[in-house]
C-alpha cells in the first residue's frame, strides 16, 4: 500500500510538468538536420514562374545546370528544409494540429515579409547599391521557401485528399486549394465546416483538433510509405493518395511562384523565370 502510494505521487510529479496531450506520446523526436541536399540529389520539379507556355522540359538539363548555382533557388530550397527544423513542432508551419486559421495567416505573414524585402531591394537598386537589393531579393526567396512548405503541407497534413477523391472521375478534377487568396482562405472555411481536419501531433502547438482525430502519424501522405500515403484509389488510375497529395502541392507551388512572380517582377527578373524545389518536404520524424 505504501508502495502504491510513493507510485502514485511519483506519478503525479512526472506528468506535472507536461500536458495531458504529451503524457501518453512517444518520445520527442531530435530537432532533425538542416542540411540541404544537393539539387542533383533530390527529386524535384522545375517550372516557369508566370510564363505563357510551362516549363520546356527539352531544357531540362541546360536549365537544370543553372540553377544548381542559383542563389535564389538555394535559398527557396534551404528554406523547405528549415521549417522542418526551425520549425518543427510549431503546427502553423505544417497545417499540424488543426491549426488552420494559423498556418494560413503564417502563409500570409512570409508574404508580407517578401513584400517588405522587395520595396527595401527595389530601393537600394534605385540608389545603385546592387549587392543591397540581390541580398533583399535572397531574403525574399528563403520566406517564399517558407510558405511553399506551409502550403505543399496543406495537402500531406489534412484529409483534404481523403475528402475529395470520391466526387473526381480523375485526379487533376481535385481543386486546388491556395490558403493565400481569398478564395482558398473561405474554400477551408467552407471544408472545415465539412470535416476537414489535419493530423494530430502531440509534441506540435497549438492544438486544435478535437478529441479522437487521427494522428499525423495516421494521417500523412508526406511519402508514398506512409499509413494513409500508401492506400490506392481504385477509380483514380489506382494512384496512392500520396501521388495525388504531391501531384496538388505541385500544382500549388507552381500557382504560388506564378502569383508572386507577378506580384513582384522584381524576383523574376533578378532570379530569372525558372524555379526548382521539392515537393512535400520532411524530416522531422513524426
Ligand atoms: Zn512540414
């Protein structure tokens, strides 16, 4: 009885300290690395940001070799990889923990810090201070890398996937949803009051998710191996939903790159119009 008592108390000290979410979660996962792949090295896609015809893929790999010493692409790229460790348990970052009207406001806020970095580098250009407005102009791409992680995750993280496949008579009928217009933000609206939901991480905050959604764990299609990644849809050519999840977060990049392109010509003009970065991007161990 004594025994039981000393268990007990032991009990109520340890969890005192953490949540009632992270009692029963597994072990936190180490802060993964920040190392960025080689561009050779990872599968990733190319497109022309705001061009008339898309990316020519006869010029792959003249393209290709150009933006492996591209600095702004670097940056773009370096960024995907950071929220995965800078980042890693914060939900706005990854549409994490039903954290919807967060992460979409996030997506908003890198905007803003783009258009920030752009009036600065559009000003010192004017002052003939060259190498100012190129480092404004890094900047921008590594916050624009920023929210094209948050805006791929929208399709990995949430079952926006699961909800959609079964009025598509393909894949490419799924709409794209992008959290930084108007229309996307009441589109989410709209789907959360229709039971969209994102996955449930427990070491993640803030949490939003009512009791009983799935895991992140149970819920992700960041890979093609993954519990809800790995399941085929029969009547969309037996693709994984993981393919689908990719084949929107492609199709949103590209929407986000032609939109902030046009926004600011600026990036496009000292970048030039070609970007390559990777789809679904993740490291962090959940
Ligand atoms: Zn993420």
């Amino acid at each position: 009885m004594r025994k039981l008592r000393y268990g007990a108390a032991c009990l109520a000290l340890s969890v005192s300290s953490l949540t009632s979410a992270q009692q029963a979660g597994p072990p936190k996962p180490p802060r993964p690395p920040e190392t960025v792949p080689s561009l050779r090295e990872v599968k990733s896609v190319i497109v022309c940001g705001d061009c008339d015809k898309p990316f020519d893929t006869s010029t792959h790999k003249q393209v290709m070799d150009g933006l492996l010493s591209n600095k702004y692409i670097g940056e773009l790229r370096k960024a995907l990889y950071w929220q995965d460790s800078a980042h890693q348990f914060e939900s706005k970052a990854h549409y994490d923990n039903c954290d919807f009207d967060g992460a979409t406001s996030y997506v908003d806020s890198l905007l803003a810090e783009i258009d920030g970095h752009v009036i600065a580098a559009k000003a010192a250009k004017e002052k003939g201070d060259g190498a100012a407005a190129e480092a404004r102009v890094v900047k921008a791409f590594f916050a624009l890398g920023q929210a094209l992680h948050g805006v791929q995750d929208f399709y990995a993280h949430t079952n926006y996937v699961e909800m959609s496949v079964g009025a598509a008579k393909k894949s490419t009928d799924i709409e794209v949803v992008m959290p930084w217009k108007r229309s996307g933000k009441d589109r989410i609206k709209e789907l959360v009051g229709n039971g969209l939901v994102s996955g449930f991480v427990v070491w993640g905050l803030p949490q939003h998710c009512a009791k009983g959604v799935a895991s992140h764990e149970d819920m992700a299609k960041d890979k093609e191996t993954t519990t809800s990644g790995k399941v085929r849809v029969a009547h969309l050519q037996n693709r994984s939903r993981y393919q689908i999840a990719a084949q929107l977060a492609r199709e949103a990049s590209q929407e986000l790159v032609d939109d902030a392109f046009r926004r600011w010509p600026l990036l496009k003009e000292i970048n030039g119009q070609h970007v390559a970065f990777e789809v679904l991007v993740d490291r962090r161990g959940l």
